[in-house]
C-alpha cells in the first residue's frame, strides 16, 4: 500500500465493503423481492435509484461502460415492476444484510472516518455520487459504512468516466483496453457489459487504425501511455477527500478497513477479479 497514491489507498480500501452489494445473495435477493426481474434488472435499477426512474439513456450515459442492449433490456421496465423507493430501501437493506451476514462487527470509529471522507466530497460532474450523497443516513453501522463506502467509490467511479470521456474512448473502447492492460480477461469485461463478438471485434479494429492497439489486441506504446494518463487523472479527479484527511486519519483509516477487506476477499463473498479488475488486498 505503501506505494499507492492518497487517493487509490482510499478506494483501496472502500470499494470491497461496496462490492459485496452486487455478489451477495442478501443483496441481490432483496432487490429480487421487489419484483425486478433477474440479476441485471436489479444492478441497473438498484444503483440508478437515487437519481429516480431515469431512462436507459441516461443510465447508459452515466455508467458509460454497458452496451445499449444490456441497459434497454432493464430499463425503463424496472421501475413498473417496482416504485424506484422501493428499489433504493431495497438496494440499501440488501447491501446492509450482506456485510452484517460476513461482518458481524465493525468499528464505529471506521464509519465515522468514512462518512467524514465522503462529506469532503465534490459534486461538479459527478451525478451518480451526488445523487448517493442524499440518501438520508441509514440507522444502523453496517448500513451507515455501505452508504459511506457507495459515496466514496461512485465519487471515483464518476471521475473515471470524466477521464475516460477526456481521453476519447466510449465505453466499449475503455473495457477493450482495460483488458489489454492486463488486469481483467475479455470473458469477464464482454460477458458482465454485454458487447457482442462483432461488436468487440471491430472495435479492436478501429482502435488498431488510432494506433492504440497492436492488431493482435495488445497495447500499443501510445496506449499504455494512454491508459496510465487515465488512471492519473482518475486519481487526481478522486483527491477531494485524500486532501482533506490528515495522513494520521488515511492511515487510521486504511488500517480499520484492511482486516474487513480481507475477510469479504478471502470469505469467498464474491470473486476476487471482478469487472473492475482485481479488488485491493489491504
């Protein structure tokens, strides 16, 4: 961790206690309850609903990375199946089950430095965050810690598709090279954001004709600067809270997270490569 920047040692540290909402059977069951329909129903609607019953474009726009096809089979339908408050007490009971289920104990004190980090925050350009960012306060810890890790990661995930958008990739371009960087497999970026063959394969295409893939696939010497421009700016985009912290409250607060993290990593509560690449071991 020691060589991680401010910024990646907090989303080190967040994004598992968030992960573990889209894995958990507590989770995904309590938005199956509501009445959606299937796993991906469920993730669109559940994580859209502090925005209201969007429509698949705005979805689209701001996750960025789906295909058409896989967000317009959920939505708008999810929100006849359910009313989106529904959804979003769901989305937030589920999430809150799972980490009390593979946590039964966590430290207020970690909740507390959460919370603090997510109120340093800003919004500018950040929708999905901004949106999480009003969800009033669940009563309990496990709750109130999932809130807090949700405000974080989103806030993050928000700057991501900024720097993505700056450097010029769409959201099928930025899966292709995030695989060709090595830290996910094509079988899990193609079959989790919905992309056909055909679409994938003349996608590598056109991004071998901008120079910044081989035509075997593999980054070229002006995409891994690219990709490594992104992850800069993603990290520089994610600072708000890492400024605002003293170093002594990172640490204490990456020290707080790491033995949680490590038991959802090493509990099997989801795999450990996921969409997003491999989730930090603290």
């Amino acid at each position: 961790m020691d060589d991680l920047t401010p910024a990646r040692r907090v989303w080190a540290a967040v994004e598992p206690l968030h992960a573990i909402s889209y894995f958990a059977p507590e989770a995904t069951g309590a938005l199956t309850a509501t009445g959606l329909r299937g796993y991906w129903m469920g993730y669109f609607a559940g994580r859209a609903a502090p925005m209201g019953p969007v429509s698949a474009s705005v979805v689209r726009a701001t996750f960025l990375v789906f295909s058409p096809a896989r967000v317009e089979r959920a939505l708008p339908d999810a929100w006849s199946f359910a009313p989106v408050e529904t959804i979003l007490a769901a989305k937030i009971e589920g999430a809150s089950a799972a980490l009390r289920a593979a946590l039964p104990e966590v430290p207020e004190r970690l909740v507390e430095l959460m919370e603090e980090a997510a109120g340093y925050c800003r919004f500018d350009g950040r929708p999905l965050a901004a949106a999480w960012a009003e969800v009033p306060r669940p009563d309990d810890l496990h709750g109130r810690l999932w809130l807090a890790a949700t405000v974080l990661r989103e806030h993050r995930g928000d700057g991501h598709v900024a720097a993505l958008t700056r450097a010029g990739l769409s959201g099928l371009e930025a899966g292709i090279t995030h695989v060709s960087s090595g830290s996910v497999s094509r079988k899990i970026i193609q079959e989790s954001r919905g992309w056909t063959d055909d679409e994938w394969n003349s996608t590598v295409y056109a991004l071998s004709a901008r120079g910044i893939l081989t035509p075997d696939g593999a980054l070229t010497p002006r995409g891994v600067k690219l990709r490594e421009e992104i992850e800069d700016d993603t990290d520089r985009l994610a600072l708000d809270p890492a400024l605002r912290l003293e170093n002594k409250e990172i640490d204490e607060l990456v020290s707080l997270a790491a033995p949680l993290c490590r038991t959802l990593l090493d509990g099997g509560h989801y795999p450990t490569r996921t969409p997003v690449g491999r989730l930090p071991a603290l």
